[in-house]
C-alpha cells in the first residue's frame, strides 16, 4: 500500500484488522503524510544507511523510510500487527519486521552486523511516552557503534534534554557521547488518536562511545537530588568518598545536578 500515513488508508487498515490503539503499548498512529515527510527529512540516511525503527506501528513512517535507506529493520512488540505489516508494507522489500520487544535486543550485535553491509546505521522511532528514557538508555548504554538518533518523543521531554541548564543521568549519558537537538515539533491533532500533549523530534549525533562505568556513577549520584553529592556517593566509595571529590575537584557540598558531565567521567576512574 502506498502512502499508508493518509488518513484513509490508516483508517482503512485499522477498520480490516479491527485494530486499536493500545495504552498498554502507548500506541498512537500517525496520520499525515506530509508530517512523516519531513521527519524523514530530518534524518541523514541514504542508500548506503541501515536504519533500526521501533515500534513501527502500521508502517507509516517505515513506509517513508524505506524510499530513502539502504536497509530498514524494525522492532515491534505488538504482535497484533504481523497481518497489518504484511499488507501495507508488501511492497518495500528492503524492510525487515522483527517481533521483539527492542529494550530485550542487543543492539550493539546487531549494528556490528549490519555494518558488514552499510556505512551508516542510524535509529529512528516513534517513541511511546511512557518508555523513552529507557530505550533512549538502553541505546546509548549498549556501546552500539550508531551514527545518530532521531525519535519522536513529548515535546516537553525534548526540551529537558535540550536545555543545558537542566541536569539529569539521562541529560549527562547523552552529553558524553554527543549532542542533542530539537529538530521539530509535532502537533498532537496529526494522531490517531490524538495525545494530551505534542511532539517533537529529538536528534542525537553519536559523537564518542559511551563509558558503562558512567551509568553506575550517575544512578548513585542521583539517588536523592536533594542530598549532597558527598552523601549521595558514600554508600558507593565508602571512607574513601571525600578524598576522591577531593581529588576531583568536588566541592562536598555540591548537588549532584550542578557537576558537570566532566566530573562524573572523573569519578568512574575510583570504580
């Protein structure tokens, strides 16, 4: 089927499969053709890219994707699809459906793989709300050797992690490895069914790899904002916690939003 973001041939294939959006998998389908449009435009693939879609849905967006890579693989939990996918993706023989839940893939296999063949892998997605700071860690954690990220995500979480006065794990694992961009914004009223609130697409450039020892640093910094940065780390470092700040150039007394990227990668030195 061609141009499945049209609202009719949504409708169509949502109405011959009895399909409905779930909440359970934050399902919300994408229904103007001209939006995906530009969200592919966003994005640097070619025919010489690999790109790795979640959640694909009805195959909108993979749809698009398509005309433009060399290769498209994407992950869907939702089994309920497989017929769906069939019908409205038959005739883009360069995508490949895999039923799988994406947060359980090991991701960095899978783009070593896919590097034998292409010079760029890139990820695109539409994101569920509910789960982005888990695939979003789950990708940058993985060590995969991506060029970039671009996902949809709440307008609202995109300019958090765009904002450099606003600090997080997430905010600093991403700051580590490269830099994050607002591309666009996304009116809710082009889904079906519409969300509360409206989109954006968030850019990653993968810049450097990504040092797991960041991860354990960060969770611990992080257990209470509202402690000091010695407090926090104590359990981790032990009697050894205000030497190492020391060491580091760490005021005790600090929060642990108020380090910067550079002091937390100072720290995984003492692990």
């Amino acid at each position: 089927m061609k141009d499945i973001a049209k609202k009719a041939n949504t409708m169509y294939l949502l109405e011959k499969y009895n399909m409905k959006a779930t909440k359970k998998f934050g399902q919300n389908f994408l229904i103007d053709l001209n939006v995906i449009q530009k969200i592919v435009a966003c994005t640097p693939i070619d025919q010489q890219t690999c790109v790795i879609e979640i959640g694909p849905g009805i195959g909108a967006l993979t749809e698009q994707l398509s005309y433009q890579a060399g290769h498209v693989v994407s992950y869907e939990i939702d089994t309920r699809l497989k017929a769906v996918l069939e019908e409205s993706l038959n005739e883009c023989l360069n995508v490949e459906i895999i039923f799988q839940d994406f947060l359980t893939v090991d991701l960095k296999q899978i783009v070593n793989h896919y590097r034998q063949q292409y010079s760029k892998v890139c990820i695109v997605a539409n994101l569920p709300y509910y789960i982005t700071s888990d695939i979003l860690e789950h990708i940058i954690t993985s060590q995969a050797d991506v060029d970039s990220i671009h996902v949809m995500v709440q307008k609202e979480v995109a300019l958090k992690l765009t904002d450099a006065s606003y600090h997080s794990p997430l905010t600093f694992m991403i700051e580590s490895i490269g830099q994050a961009s607002l591309d666009m914004t996304i009116s809710k009223n082009v889904f079906s069914p519409a969300p509360r609130v409206d989109s954006a697409i968030l850019s990653i450039m993968m810049e450097k790899t990504y040092n797991p020892l960041l991860t354990q640093i960060l969770k611990q910094a992080f257990t209470q904002k509202r402690k000091t940065i010695y407090n926090n780390l104590k359990d981790l470092f032990l009697e050894n916690t205000e030497k190492i700040l020391n060491e580091c150039d760490i005021d005790l007394k600090t929060r642990p939003e108020q380090l910067s990227v550079e002091d937390y990668i100072k720290l995984t030195h003492y692990l």
